[in-house]
C-alpha cells in the first residue's frame, strides 16, 4: 500500500463550546427516532457557534415530535416553537419542514453544561432557549404568534 501523507502531528482535540450567550447556526436537522424509544421520531439537530471556533464541539438539539395520544404532547410541541422562534425557522400551524432548518441562525442563546452522569469528564451541552411571548388575555390562542411560511423553492 501506499503512504497516506496527512498533517496528523497538527490534530487538536475538540473543546465543548463555553458556557454563556452565543450567535448559533444550525448546519444540518436530521429525522430520525430516538435512541431511547424506537417508536418515536426526533429531528437531530447539530448547531455551531458562529465565531468560527473550528474546535468546538458541535451542539446537539434534539426537537421531539408528538405522536398519538402523547401525554407530553403540550411539553414537546412547546420544545419544537421555542427553537423555531429562535433560531426563526419557517412554519405553519400544522408543522414545518425539516430541510428548511439548516442554516437557520440564533442571536445570544445561553449555552449551559449539565452533567453527565454516564461520563463525569464530558458534560451535556445544551440549549436554554427563550420562553415564548406571553398570550393576550381573551383574544384566542394563537394572538402573539405569528405563523411562518415555508421558505419557498429557489
């Protein structure tokens, strides 16, 4: 076999993006099923800090998807408008379309590491996103939240 010439000597171990408020991006959603419930879609999002910190370990967003007779339905779908009025993906009352959400970007979303209790040196990192805009009192529940299109085809 050949030698395979490659600059090994220059790799650098990834870094857990810090702590604190950061301008995101999501570079790829991806429709999948939990790891823990097979029966149960996801949308895995993977999200950089866009200050081109090339070492910083990507941060995953999990969105998860309702399913018949959820009993955390209100919990997931409450998940699901967090992020897209976040990070302003397109959507409409009835759902959204997974492929309009890379490249979708955030501006001063906390960044927090939880523990891990499975492996104590790598913490979680996720995302606390804004709570959603407080409803009108009596003017329906849709009042403070503006439906999004789709992006259309260009």
């Amino acid at each position: 076999m050949p030698f395979v010439k490659q600059a090994i000597a220059d790799a650098k171990e990834g870094h857990l993006c810090p702590e604190g408020r950061h301008d995101l991006r999501c570079i790829k959603a991806e429709l999948t099923t939990s790891k823990k419930d097979s029966d149960r879609n996801i949308v895995k999002c993977t999200i950089l800090p866009d200050d081109e910190d090339e070492n910083c370990i990507p941060i995953t967003h999990v969105l998860v998807l309702t399913k018949e007779n959820d009993e955390y339905a209100n919990l997931h779908l409450t998940g699901q408008a967090r992020f897209f009025a976040a990070f302003d993906v397109p959507y409409e009352d009835d759902g959204f379309d997974p492929d309009d959400i890379p490249g979708c970007t955030a501006s001063g979303i906390m960044v927090k590491h939880d523990p891990n209790e499975n492996d104590p040196e790598s913490p979680h990192t996720r995302l606390d996103l804004p709570r959603l805009p407080e409803e009108d009192a009596g003017e329906g529940s849709n009042a403070s939240k503006p439906t999004r299109k789709r992006r259309s085809a260009a």
